[in-house]
C-alpha cells in the first residue's frame, strides 16, 4: 500500500497551483495551453474520485446482461459484439438503461458541463 | 519570409498592386495554411486570404477534395448566389508558394460561440436558420457539369466507411455498435436526385455578420452525394455550442430550415435528414477517436489532440437522446 497523499490529493495540489498562482501571470496563446492543461488534471481528479465506484456498478449491470463475468473492458467488449451481431438490442430488458448509466458516468467525468448532460441530470440522473 | 513571394506574385495578377502587407498565419497543419495578409493597391488595401499547401505537401488526405477543386467550387459557388469569398488566384508553380489558391477576405466572424453570445449579431442569429436553408437550396442546385472531380458518397458507403474507422480504433463503445445497427436498418439507400454536397457545412464554417451570412467556408470534404446530408449536419447538437433547443447550428429550428429550403424551391425528405443527424453525430464521435489515436500514437503529442478523445462520450450522450430518448 502507498502512502499519503492519494493521487487525487496530489493532482487537485497541483492543478489548484496552476490555477491559483500562475494563470493570473500568463497571457495569449499560452494562456489558452494552460487552461487546456489545468482541464486535464481537474479531469484527471474527477476519474480518480468517480471510477472505482462506476466501473463496479457497470460491471454489475453487465454481468445481469451478459449472464457472464469479466473485467470492465472484456464485458464491454462482449456487449460491444453482441450488440453488432443484433443478439442484443433495444428489445432486451435492461440494454437502455444500462447505457444510459453508462454514459451519464463517462460525462461526469468527461465534460460535467456539457449541456445534453446537463440536461439530462436535471431529468433525474 | 512569404510577403516576398506572395509580393512577386500579386505583381503578375492583381494590376496596380505593389506589394503585400500585414502577412499572418491563421491557422495551420502540416499539409495545409491558411494566411491573411493586404495587397498594396493605389486604390486603398485589398484584404486577401492565401489557403495553402507548402511546397512538398502536394497529396490531399484521402476524403479531402484537394485546394484545386476548393478554389473551383468556391468560384462557382460565388456566381451561383452562395454568400463566398471571390477566388482571386489560383497558385501556380511561378509563385513558389506551393499549391492553393488566394481570395478575397471576407469581414465578419466564424467563432461559434461569439455568434451565439454576442450582441453584434442578435439581429441577425434569429433569422439564420430559414437563411441556411436558402444557401444550402443555392449551394445544391450548383451545376452538375460545371464541378470538379469529386468523390460520390452515399449512405450505405459511408455506413461501411464509419464501421471501418470505428473498428480500427479497437476500444468498445456498445453505443456507437447501437448507433451502427441503427444506421444499418434506416439506412435510406440511394437519394433520388444526387448533388454536390458541401460535407462540412455548420456553425463554425460560416463568415456572420450583422446582417447574416456572408460566407461559406471549408470546401475540402465537398462531394457527390444526399442533398440531405447537409441538411443533417448542420444540425449535429456538437455544433450548436450548448443552445441544445436549437438544432441548426444554435440559431433556429428545423422548420424555418426546412422552409428556407423550400422556400428556395428544393424538397426536403426530414426522414433523411433525421438519418444524416445521427450519422453525423457518429461521425464526430468517431473522429475524436481518431484524435486520440493521432495523439497516441503520431507526431502531434498535444494537450489539446488528447482533450479532443475525451469529447467521443458527448456524442455518446446525444446518440441516446437521438435514438433511446429517456422518458419515452
């Protein structure tokens, strides 16, 4: 086991730093490369906290949907398959709401201020 | 420095011009530039635009249609009555500039989010959706003898393409597979009347001004192909910059595009153009992808390239509401 700090505590450190210290010297292009990279930590921060958590409720409703077992990526690799070959689809209990829960986790993490997401969070989640 | 070359070679076309001023890169990739700069004239600064490949850089990336066919389209676009610069030049190998073409700069802004914000053009954004649909009516009854070699494309071609380039990524996403299967089932077939198809018309790609549109850009994915397609990209919510109510581009409905459309005597299909959404919200999500390969795996190692990867899971979200809308 590591020790303390988490990476979650160390990335938000830094990216607090950036943003906090140096964006308010920094102009022009630069400027514009270092909100891209103070993105990329906060992004970074935001999949550190939220991942274990989604990727153990995806492989759960993955599991009830395959009626087999996997890592996260073999899972939705057989979902990805079975869907392509129409063994699974729309018509199957259960398909909808899984990729909705899904992909309301990817947003999360991905683009939180994303307007369909946004949209769609305050369609209950 | 380019002022030199471009100086010589304004000289051999533009009479009365005795040089260039100004010269500045707007935007530019390996294999392709765009540049602004003024011709020096007795009659008051000529504003210009250089779009360009530098020398060494002659061959188009396969769906590009080629700066030659850009400058013609542009040209014929710009005596069919669609709003676009006039083609002043087209290079030649005495310019030493490499291959491209220079045309006249048009004032105005293609920022998306500046025309969706701000209040220089509030006047015109509510009546750019019925105007899009007049230009895209212009833009599709361009001549079919008079076009350049272009490369034909209809749904059921680009349906196969897109699985291709998806495949190749090899990272599951069950909903882009859901999206494929959709497309595979709606998939419309041959479009009654083929035309030119612009290929990336949307906001972004459009010169606005107060008084609306004043030009359209970026030629280079133009094709043979479903006058629908147009009509369907252009509403990609990727491309209405978070006024999600308002498919065309932010501005407006589809019923004042449709009726701009037929206003300007062409016939829409919506079913078509309800295909061509989704395929074209496919397409974006599947190009993020192929960013996030070129960060990996190319020369191009930015921050910015690597950002783009993660936006596939927007076109995720809006691929649901497309076609698994919650609630119903």
């Amino acid at each position: 086991m590591q020790d303390e700090p988490t990476p979650i505590e160390l990335t938000k450190a830094v990216a607090d730093f950036l943003r906090n210290d140096i964006a308010p010297l920094i102009s022009g292009h630069q400027a514009f490369k270092l909100r891209v990279a103070i993105n990329i930590l906060d992004l970074v921060t935001r999949q550190l906290t939220r991942e274990e958590g989604s990727d153990a409720n995806e492989v759960e409703r993955l599991r009830a949907l395959l009626g087999e077992d996997g890592s996260v990526m073999e899972l939705n690799r057989a979902l990805a398959e079975r869907i392509a070959k129409g063994e699974i689809d729309l018509a199957t209990p259960g398909l909808a709401e899984h990729l909705w829960a899904t992909t309301m986790d990817k947003l999360a993490v991905d683009q939180p201020n994303y307007a369909s997401y946004k949209r769609e969070l305050e369609r209950g989640g | 420095m380019i002022e030199a070359e471009l100086s010589r070679s304004v000289a051999r076309w533009c009479s009365g011009a005795s040089g260039v001023t100004g010269a500045a890169k707007l935007s530019g990739g390996a294999s392709q530039e765009t540049w602004r700069f003024d011709i020096v004239h007795p009659d008051g600064p000529i504003g210009a635009i250089l779009r360009r490949s530098p020398k060494g850089y002659g061959a188009a990336p396969t769906r590009a249609a080629g700066l030659a066919a850009e400058a013609q389209l542009m040209q014929l676009a710009y005596e069919g009555g669609v709003p676009s610069p006039r083609v002043m030049h087209v290079l030649v190998p005495e310019d030493d500039l490499g291959t491209g073409f220079i045309m006249q700069r048009v004032e105005g802004e293609t920022i998306a989010r500046k025309i969706l914000r701000d209040d220089e053009y509030a006047t015109a954004r509510p009546l750019l959706a019925r105007q899009i649909g007049g230009i895209l009516a212009a833009l599709h009854r361009l001549p079919r003898n008079r076009l350049p070699e272009l490369r034909s494309r209809g749904a059921t071609q680009e349906i196969a393409e897109f699985e291709r380039d998806y495949r190749s990524l090899n990272w599951p996403k069950p909903v882009f597979e859901l999206a494929l299967r959709w497309l595979r089932d709606h998939d419309p077939g041959p479009a009654a009347e083929t035309t030119l198809v612009h290929g990336d018309f949307r906001n972004g790609n459009l010169i606005i001004g107060a008084d609306g549109v004043r030009a359209v850009l970026d030629w280079e994915l133009a094709h043979l192909g479903d006058p629908m397609e147009d009509l369907g990209w252009v509403c990609v919510n990727s491309w209405r910059f978070g006024e999600i109510d308002k498919p065309v581009g932010g501005f407006g409905t589809r019923q004042e595009l449709f009726a701009g459309y037929e206003a300007a005597g062409r016939k829409v299909d919506p079913a078509r153009v309800k295909f061509w959404e989704v395929m074209g919200t496919l397409r974006w999500g599947i190009m993020c992808g192929g960013m996030m390969q070129r960060f990996r795996e190319g020369p191009d190692h930015s921050m910015e390239r690597a950002m783009i990867g993660r936006r596939a899971s927007e076109t995720e979200i809006d691929l649901l509401r497309l076609l698994v809308p919650r609630g119903s």
